[in-house]
C-alpha cells in the first residue's frame, strides 16, 4: 500500500522502518512495497518514495534490511502514475494518448495528459530497469511492476486510454509491448536470482477495457518470460474495483473480490499468481488457495492488524478488519476507506496502537492536511534539487554520493535517522 510517508527527500526514513517493522514480525513470507515511483516529476501522490538512477541507497538498505527482519522476502513495488497524476503537482502527465481521466467533478483533480512518444517510452522503460537493478543493490529480494489499477502499463494496455495507431496501440499484442519490454528489461539488468513480478489487473471493469481475455493472453505471454509470479487485482480510479466496487461476481464477495473472477486466469496461469482484495480471514484465504492461487495477498487488513497472520496462527476464527464507508458518493466513499487506511499507516509509524474503527470525516481531514505537509515537502525538496543541479551544470560535475552529502548541507536540513 502507498504510504505517502516518505522523508523530506523522498526516501524511506524512521517513520517507514517503523511500519514496515510492525509487517515483518507479523508473519507474512513476503512483503511488497507501496509503489516507489521510478521518476520524482511522475507522482501518484505527495510523500511518495522515489528511486532514480543516482539516489543514494542508504535508506534502501535499511528498508530492506527491516523487511526481511522477520524472515520475509522484500519486493520493491516500481510504479508510474501516467495519467492518474494529480493536479496539484503542476506537471504534464505523461500518457499513451492525451485523453483526462473521467471522474465527473473530480477530473481536473488529475494532471492533463500528453501522448508519450516513442523516445519517451523508452526513456520510462530504462527508468523501470535501472530501478529494478538498484532495489537489488540496495538488498530486496525482488520487484513487482505495477502493471495494474490504471496506472501507466495498465493504461497502455486498455483501449479505452490508448487509442495509438504506431506500434504501441491497436492489437492487444501492441498495447501490452510496454509491459513486456519492461519485463525483459527488468530481467536483463536483474539477472535470474532477483524476483521479478508483474501486478495485472484481471480486468478493469469498464465497458470496451481491458477485459478478462485479455488478461489471459497477457499472463500467457508474462509466462514465456521468466516472470516468478503474477499478482492479479482490478480496477482504476474510474472504477476503483480494487476496493470492492466492481461487478467482479466473486462467490465469497465482499470476500477475495476478485477470486471467482480470475479463477480462469489463475487455473490457465504457467507462473505462479496472487490474488489480493478484500481478504480478513483465514478461511477465506485458504478457499484462494483452494481455487488454485499460490499466493493470497493483503492489503488493508494489515493496516488494521499489522500481525493478522500471527493471529490466525493462534486463532484459526480471528476477523480482520476493513475500511468501510457507506456514502453515496462512490469516489468520496473510496477516498474515505483509504484516508482510514493510511490513518492506520501513519500511526503504525509513529508507534501508537491501531483504531478499529475510525470517523470517516475525521480520517478524511487528516489525510487532507498530511497530505497538504507532504506537498510543501516535496516542492522545497524539488526546488532544493534544481538549484542544486543548475549550480553543478556551472561547475565540474562531482562525484554522485559527494552531490547527495553537499546538497543536505547546503540546505541545512537535519540529516536523515539512521
Ligand atoms: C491506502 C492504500 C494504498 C494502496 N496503494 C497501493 C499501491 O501502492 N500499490 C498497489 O499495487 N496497490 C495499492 N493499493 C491496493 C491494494 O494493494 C489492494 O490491491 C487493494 O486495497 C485490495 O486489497 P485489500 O482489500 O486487502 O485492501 C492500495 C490500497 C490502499 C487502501
């Protein structure tokens, strides 16, 4: 889950460790990063943490290191917004065809897109690599490509927000291009002792979308390229059905949202897959696993209960929690379960205790005003970095690590806890 916790320089720092701490001694065999942005000027939302090719990798390590504390495996989750960018960054989005997101009144919420071009694709796919290769030098176990939820591989898939006539549209074979050089890109600088993932939505619930056939051809060809496992979600922020709004058909909804839908997916599936969505109990996790899952991903329940897993192990009957909001408005309602979500995300952070059922207008405001302080953050930091590299583009360039030191010294920001 994103955090939107990152430090003053958009990387992990105490607040991170502390979460992920809770995690890692809470049984799960793995832990997936929130999605790590793989370009600061490309941001699914303030406090996110970003990877470029020269960011220092000492928070990374500790990150991992802090994963993989309780004997869980650490994957780095790598993700570009495309168009689900907000506004408020005052940048461009990048975006396979310049077509806004539909959200009635919200829409001039997001950044108003352009058609990316060819060099630009290439340019994003080198991003995604050289991101994937420095999680593995900074210690993670491996990485999941968000390929999912309306982001940017996701968006190039679905013809609804690709309508490319080149090489990169029309023919599912096309528009899933990206994806797949991504992939090999990811495994040729990774080599095979590094998990490589793909997050897939098993269809985005939108009428002329991305459909659950072509989910099924996309997973056959992630197949043949070596990819260790596949998680499947669903969903957009046009139809979030990653938070159980879809008409997904699931047998145990408003369990395993997406289980009964994917089972076709999974049961035809040559790599391992994952299902993620709506899961709190036991039993319901082992009725994935039943329907041929490998692996049962959760999400929300952990923010609640960070050591769920630990429970079941006491007690097969223990209930998670989840988020709920029943307002009538569904993009107010999905925005209401995910500030209670981060709620939980923060306090985690600060080492308090979990609520179990918090207000909804009270979480709402403080994700509001959380996410107002981590803007001012990452403007000053943006700023700070600008002034930096237009004083180095007068200068000799120095050496990466000695830029990084000089910089938090010029700004006179206290350096970061480690
Ligand atoms: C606050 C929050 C942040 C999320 N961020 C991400 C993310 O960064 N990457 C991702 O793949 N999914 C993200 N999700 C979606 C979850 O991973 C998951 O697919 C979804 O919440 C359904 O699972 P659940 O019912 O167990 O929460 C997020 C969900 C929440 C509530």
């Amino acid at each position: 889950m994103e955090e939107n916790m990152a430090g003053w320089d958009l990387q992990p720092d105490s607040a991170l460790y502390s979460l992920y701490r809770y995690w890692a001694h809470g049984g799960p065999g793995m832990i997936i990063t929130g999605n790590v942005m793989i370009d600061r000027t490309a941001m699914t939302g303030p406090g996110g943490v970003v990877m470029e090719p020269d960011t220092s990798l000492i928070a990374f390590e500790k990150w991992a290191k802090v994963m993989k504390s309780g004997g869980a495996k650490a994957l780095m989750q790598l993700n570009h917004p495309g168009r689900q960018m907000p506004s408020q960054f005052g940048r461009t989005a990048l975006a396979p065809s310049a077509i806004a997101l539909k959200l009635g009144r919200y829409s001039k919420k997001f950044a108003r897109p352009v058609a990316m071009s060819c060099e630009q694709i290439h340019r994003v796919t080198h991003q995604f690599a050289m991101a994937a290769k420095r999680a593995k030098d900074a210690g993670f176990d491996g990485v999941q490509i968000h390929a999912a939820h309306g982001y940017l591989l996701s968006q190039f898939l679905s013809p609804l927000s690709n309508q490319r006539e080149d090489e990169w549209g029309g023919s599912l074979q096309n528009r899933a291009r990206f994806l797949i050089n991504v992939v090999c890109q990811v495994r040729a600088l990774c080599g095979n002792d590094f998990i490589v993932s793909v997050k897939l939505n098993s269809a985005d619930f939108q009428r002329g979308g991305f459909s659950d056939d072509d989910a099924v051809e996309v997973v056959s060809k992630l197949s043949k390229l070596n990819v260790d496992f596949i998680e499947l979600s669903g969903g957009n922020y046009e139809s979030p059905a990653m938070q159980g709004t879809g008409d997904m058909s699931s047998a145990l909804k408003p369990e395993a949202y997406f289980m009964a839908f994917a089972a076709r997916i999974a049961q035809h599936s040559d790599v391992p897959v994952m299902t993620t969505g709506g899961i709190t109990q036991l039993k319901t996790a082992e009725q994935v696993l039943e329907a041929g899952y490998d692996f049962v991903g959760i999400a929300s329940a952990l923010a609640f209960t960070p050591d769920l897993v630990k429970k079941w192990q006491q007690n097969p009957d223990y209930a998670g929690v989840k988020p709920h909001c029943d307002w009538q408005d569904k993009t107010l309602a999905s925005l209401v379960k995910m500030a209670k979500v981060r709620r939980q995300l923060r306090r985690l952070g600060n080492d308090f205790t979990t609520m179990h059922n918090p207000t909804a207008l009270w979480s709402l405001f403080l994700d509001v005003i959380h996410k107002r302080k981590m803007m001012k953050l990452y403007r000053a930091y943006c700023v700070e970095q600008t002034s930096t590299e237009k004083q180095e583009t007068h200068s000799e360039q120095p050496e990466k690590a000695t830029r990084y030191v000089s910089s938090h010294v010029v700004s006179g920001v206290p350096s970061r806890d480690l």
